[in-house]
C-alpha cells in the first residue's frame, strides 16, 4: 500500500525517529517527497513499518534504490520486513523497474540478513554494503 503523505507523514516520521538515532527522515521530508513509500498496518490500520523507494534516474536498466526500510521495534520478528520487499518487488515491476538496490552498513547483521534471504546479492565481492537484486518480469 502506498502511503497517502498528507495523513501519514507524522507516523513515518514517529517510526523514522524510533528506529534511527538521527531520525534522517522529517515529516516535512515525508509530505514533500515524491518518491514511493510503501507501508503496512497493523489491525488497528495504525502504520507499523513502512519502505521508501527512490528512483534512479538515468540507470540502465531501469532501477530502484531502497532508500530506508524501518519496521517499528514493537513490530520486528514478524516478517512485516520481508513483506515490504515483496510490496517493492511487486511494485517495481508494475512499473517496469528491472533492479533493485540499497545500501546496509556491514555491522546492520538483522538488516543483511533479510535482504540476503529475500534474495539480495553483492554484486562487487569488495564492497559489502551496496546490494543488488534483479527483478524477474
């Protein structure tokens, strides 16, 4: 599901802030951006994780980044990470998108753990931050 920036900034932006000690993402940022944001809901349809893609202008073939993913902690362990790849998967390819990528600091092991599962590869053996992951039409 998409987020719908005028209702949802303040909830990603409580979710940002929760998950990284900078809290890099503002809810400004969140109501200005026109990038995608993917979220999911708990019952309750309260916002509970959510991933933002950026587009990569000028690739070829026509890529993704995965610019953040975050899943709030009271919500972690429940597959809610994976999901949000799945929903970016679907998404880049309804849109005709062929790769995937993302950036995950070489100590995040939970994080390179689910992107390794989900299918994620290191394209250059030296470089064990950027990800890659190519997108099957």
């Amino acid at each position: 599901m998409l987020a719908n920036r005028a209702i949802d900034s303040q909830r990603l932006s409580e979710i940002d802030l929760c998950c990284f000690p900078c809290g890099c993402n503002s809810q400004q940022y969140f109501k200005q951006t026109r990038d995608p944001i993917l979220i999911t809901k708990d019952a309750n349809g309260v916002i509970i994780g959510y991933l933002h893609l950026r587009v990569s202008k000028g690739s070829t073939p026509k890529s993704l980044w995965i610019h953040t993913l975050a899943v709030h902690p009271n919500h972690r362990r429940q597959n809610i990470g994976t999901q949000l790849i799945v929903d970016a998967e679907s998404y880049a390819k309804r849109h005709g998108y062929k790769c995937l990528y993302l950036s995950v600091l070489e100590d995040n092991l939970p994080a390179r753990t689910l992107y390794e599962k989900s299918g994620f590869i290191y394209p250059d053996e030296m470089n064990k931050t950027c990800m890659k992951k190519h997108i099957n039409s």
